[in-house]
C-alpha cells in the first residue's frame, strides 16, 4: 500500500498492511540538526519510513522570507495575533498561550477564504 491508500484505509476502519505511523512534527521540528532541517520534512519522514500527513498547510510548504514581507505582530492577555503584509494581500492569524502545556496554539487559521489561499500561494 502507499501512504495515502494506507492512512485513508485506516481512517475507514478498512484493513490496512500495517498502522500507519505520522509523526507530527510541528513542536519538535526546529529542534533538529539544520542539515536535516533544510532537506524538508517530507524527505525525514520518507528516510524514518513514516506516512507523512501534512497538517496546518495547503501543500507541503518551505517557508521562504521575501524581501516584500512584513510581519506584525502584537501580544497581550494571553493572546498573540499577526498580520503578513504581502504585495498582494494580507494574512491574519492569532494564538492563545496555554499556561497548562506552557506553549501557545494556533486559534485563528491564517487561510480562511480563497483569496487567503491565493495571497498564501
């Protein structure tokens, strides 16, 4: 089975050659080696023998700062929100700080609408 037949397979209660094991990497990425880092986390999870789902993007992306970008971002009251200003529409998000977990988590998704989609692009 590939990946995808495997995870969808398991989603569907449908037998499956063996679990499938995805790691998500979100809170643990930025902790790895830069070589293995710069390679991509599609290539990691390809090399661990994993079945990469990607969660949070649209297609598996490598963020690149542009020069034409800039990032707002204010803080308070447990809450942190940001803008991306792009030359061709803005992006907003926000996080909430987790006291209990002592990290923050996304609670307002950057890509709400198709435009969104099309500034992310």
């Amino acid at each position: 089975m590939t990946s995808h037949d495997r995870i969808l397979a398991a989603m569907q209660g449908k037998p499956v050659d063996h679990i499938p094991f995805c790691p998500f990497l979100a809170y643990v990425w930025e902790y790895f080696p830069k070589d293995v880092q710069d390679k991509g986390e599609l290539e990691f999870h390809h090399r661990i023998g994993s079945d990469p789902l990607w969660r949070g993007a649209p297609c598996p992306v490598k963020n690149i700062n542009h020069p034409d970008l800039e990032w707002r971002e204010k803080s308070g009251n447990g809450r942190t929100e940001a803008d991306v200003i792009t030359p061709v529409g803005k992006l907003h998000m926000a996080w909430a700080k987790s006291e209990s977990g002592n990290t923050n988590f996304l609670i307002e998704h950057p890509l709400k609408t198709e435009k969104d989609y099309k500034v992310q692009l």
